[in-house]
C-alpha cells in the first residue's frame, strides 16, 4: 500500500478490484464524491447509484437491492449514515441480516469546520447496540483496505468508518485482524488504546512517553465490534495502567466497553478514558484545533497521562 494514497481512494480502488469479479456489487451515494469513485462509476455504470440527499432512502434501497441478491455499498458522510438512519439501519438490515456495509465517511471531527450538525461523535455509541452488525473503525490504508475486504465477505451488514486524506501508515502489510485490534507497540507499563484517525495521536503519545522513560504500548482496536474480549483482556492484563484514546464521548465508546470487560473479568487493571466531553461542540476550527482545546492532541494526552501517573 502506497503512503501517499487517500484512505478514500485505498477503499474505493480496493472495491474497483472486487467488482472486476463479483458482478453482485453495487455501490449506492449521497451526492457525495472521491477520485477512485468517480472511476468506479466510469468501470461500472450500471453498479453505481447517486440516490441524492436522501440517506435514509439509500438505507431503504440498500435493503431491497440486498434482498435481490445485491452485495450493496452505501456511501456518505458519518453523521448523516448513522444519526439520520438510525432506526432504518435496525429495522432494515440488521433485523433482516442482510449483507449492505456502510461507507461512512469522515468519523469524529474529521468535519470540525462544519460545526456540530457534520461533527460524528456519537455514531459509535448509537450502533454499538445493534444486533448483527460488524463495525470497523480503522486508523491507516492497510486497515481501512483489510476492514473491507473482511466486510465484503460477510452475510451480514457492517458499518466502516473511513478517513479522508493522506495519513501515515501504521500497520505492516501482513495485518491480521482476527481477533479486531492489533498490538502495535509492545510494553508492560503503561498502554495507550486507541482506535480510527486519532491512532495517529496516539502513535505521537507513546513516542513521547518512551522519551520520559515509560514502558509504553499501543493497541489499536480496528474491528469494534464483534472484537474478541479473551484475547483484547490477555493483552491489558499485561500493564500497570491503561489509558483510552478515542475521537468520540465516553458514552457506549470504546473506553465503555473496555471497562466493562475488566469489570466483568474480575481483573484490577487502572484504566482513564481520554475523550471527548458529552456536549455539543459549538467551536469551529480545525481538526488539529479543536483537538488541542478538548486535550485530545499528542502534547495533551501526554500531560493527562503523565498527571494520572505520578
């Protein structure tokens, strides 16, 4: 995988190369865009559809094209595919089990201009709960392509969450995503878990840390449903302390589920969420902005860590 290629073009130009053999796939859009899509659309006319503005429909249409035999793709940005489509999403697909993963694009702040309307810090939290859904949140173009490809082989409807832009590349190219998440960097002090865009914070976090002398891991949970919890429990048995990195409330996130494993295990493992507030975020900037003002950038996390630890 190349490190220069947009995450939106490493999962639509992975989709051009599963369409050449599987003549089932249709991809359906929201008026929404990408380089690689467009080519999609040239190579395969008859398998691309722009519903419009209309997410919930898409959602609708999805079921039926999926009934009839359809490997469908549902693509839109992430607040609008899950929010706004919530209980089509229950109703439809998961109810009924049918096989339509969902693009959404765009998790967090990755819209952070566009105010709290385009903000997705909440999606995670809404779907969690529902029965038969996959859910990918993946950090780089080896695990967003990997979380498609284990997605399009499902009977069942997954939701993946992909990234705009270039981002550096922070798995290997023999990824296994087994068991849903990936030990990155291995230690037995402290660990920093992490999942989607705001893995690459956590990469600069734990570079910082090993600087000032903590023994420093890093999990990266890219499948957040189903994930296996023996082996995710395994890994933070190892540590002193665990501390939670996520783009999204604490609410039914991914530090929620962490602790509810721990608890559940009997084990005593430390453990401190690093989230974002349970507020609407009404500030507009930047990503890198907004993420120093609620303390979710590298230097931040850093003295939250360090504070919690001495």
């Amino acid at each position: 995988m190349k490190s220069d290629t947009d995450l939106r073009d490493a999962i639509f130009n992975t989709l051009i190369e599963l369409s050449k053999d599987d003549c089932s796939t249709v991809i359906l859009v929201n008026d929404q865009s990408a380089f690689s899509l467009e080519s999609f659309k040239r190579k395969f006319p008859d398998r691309y559809i722009n519903v419009g503005i209309a997410e919930q429909n898409i959602i609708n249409i999805s079921a039926g094209l999926a009934q009839s035999g359809m490997k469908v793709y549902a693509y839109g940005i992430t607040n609008f595919m899950s929010l706004r489509c919530a209980e089509q999403i229950m109703v439809n697909l998961c109810c009924l089990n049918l096989p339509v993963t969902i693009l959404a694009s765009g998790g967090g702040l990755t819209y952070a201009a566009d105010g709290p309307t385009h903000h997705s810090t909440l999606d995670i939290s809404v779907l969690r709960g529902m029965p038969n859904l996959t859910i990918y949140n993946p950090s780089d173009c080896v695990a967003t392509c990997c979380s498609l490809l284990e997605a399009h082989n499902l009977k069942s409807p997954s939701y993946i969450r992909i990234e705009k832009g270039v981002l550096p590349i922070i798995h290997s190219s023999d990824f296994d995503l087994n068991d849903g998440f990936i030990e990155v960097r291995k230690a037995n002090d402290i660990a920093i878990v992490s999942t989607g865009h705001i893995g690459h914070e956590a990469v600069k976090l734990c570079n910082l840390l090993q600087d000032s002398g903590y023994m420093t891991g890093h999990i990266d949970v890219i499948r957040l449903k189903p994930i296996n919890e023996i082996a995710l429990l395994k890994k933070l048995r190892k540590y002193q302390r665990v501390f939670v990195v996520e783009e999204q409330v604490p609410s039914g996130g991914l530090s929620d589920f962490i602790a509810r494993i721990i608890l559940e295990s009997g084990e005593i493992i430390p453990l401190k969420g690093l989230t974002l507030p349970e507020e609407p975020i009404y500030f507009y900037g930047s990503r890198e902005w907004l993420r120093a003002k609620y303390k979710l950038n590298a230097d931040a996390l850093y003295e939250s860590v360090v504070d919690h630890c001495s």
